[in-house]
C-alpha cells in the first residue's frame, strides 16, 4: 500500500474516533491500487449548503448521528468539513470496490478521500456527534445490460451488520439520528 494512502486511511480511522470499527473503505486498503490523487475542486453547491446547515443544526445539540446518504463525493466532502469544525466524528461506510472497468468509477471517490483527508482534525478528541458516510449509487441500475458487458459490477447492498444498532448507538451517546439523502 502507498504511503500516501495508508496515511489517508490512518487520519480517516482516527478521525472516526469511538466510531472507527464501522468505518470500511477497500479503496484506501487495497495495495495494488496505485494511483497518485489529484486536488478534486470540491461541489460547492450541495456540499456547502449541507455542510452549513448541518454545522447550525447540530451546533447547539449533542448526540446527533447523521446518516449522510448521498452521492459519495458529496457526503465525503460534509463529512470531513463538520469533523474539521469539531462538530462530529466522520465514518465512511463506503464498500465501493475499485475496478479498472466498473459499473460505479472510483476515481473520483479516491481523490475526494484524499482532499477530505487533509480537512480532518487530529485525533484525540471524543465529539458528541457522528456522521456516517454511504454511498446512494450503491444500487445504481444497469438498465439493458448484457453478457458481453465488461464492467465488473462493484455495486453492494448494506447490511444491518454495516451500521450500529441502536444500542451501540445510545451507549456511545447518540440520542438522535438523522438520515439525509438527495434526489
């Protein structure tokens, strides 16, 4: 695995904090994926309009875990912004498998992990909010497709084992859950 990968996954699984075993992204794990990631100018549309609102709205409140189900990218980039500000400890959900023929590209994916990498604060500080990134293309449709159709097909189902119970939930201080979703 590059350095600069390991380091990208490191600051995420850090940034997770109490909240890092659920966090699962292969595409920063997996050592034969090289590829050097570019600076991906962040949407600063939705990204921002979520990332302010979402700043006001869990502020002033403790407790919160949001559920960010949204184009990946997008969510990526909330999620590292809100734990840049000291609001909520991001965890990316994100099994997304990278092929180089892929029904669901990575690249970029990759590169907005890279980017939002860099926003992350240092670890060490126990946030009462926690954002959970996943991917809404998970189930993107493949109308017509046929047997001659190259592309592997990364796309996946989450499971309930893929995010805390409600239990976990409430024992790590959560009180209220919030899922937002676009589209």
């Amino acid at each position: 695995m590059s350095d600069l990968r390991r380091g990208v996954w490191e600051r995420w699984q850090a940034a997770a904090g109490p909240w890092r075993g659920w966090a699962m992204c292969p595409l920063l794990r997996l050592p034969e994926l090289e590829r050097a990631a570019a600076d991906v100018p962040w949407r600063p549309g939705l990204a921002r309009a979520l990332h302010q609102e979402l700043r006001e709205a869990l502020s002033n409140r403790d407790g919160t875990a949001v559920v960010l189900d949204l184009e990946p990218v997008v969510g990526v980039e909330v999620a590292a912004r809100l734990n840049r500000d000291r609001i909520a400890h991001p965890v990316l959900v994100l099994p997304r498998w990278p092929y180089a023929e892929a029904i669901l590209p990575f690249e970029r994916l990759l590169d907005a992990l890279t980017a939002g990498a860099r926003l992350l604060t240092r670890p060490g500080e126990r946030l009462a909010n926690v954002v959970f990134v996943l991917d809404a293309e998970r189930n993107t449709p493949v109308p017509r497709r046929t047997a001659m159709d190259p592309r592997a097909d990364n796309r996946f189902r989450l499971s309930t084992g893929d995010l805390p119970t409600l239990r976990d939930l409430r024992s790590g201080g959560i009180g209220r859950v919030v899922k937002v979703t676009h589209g």
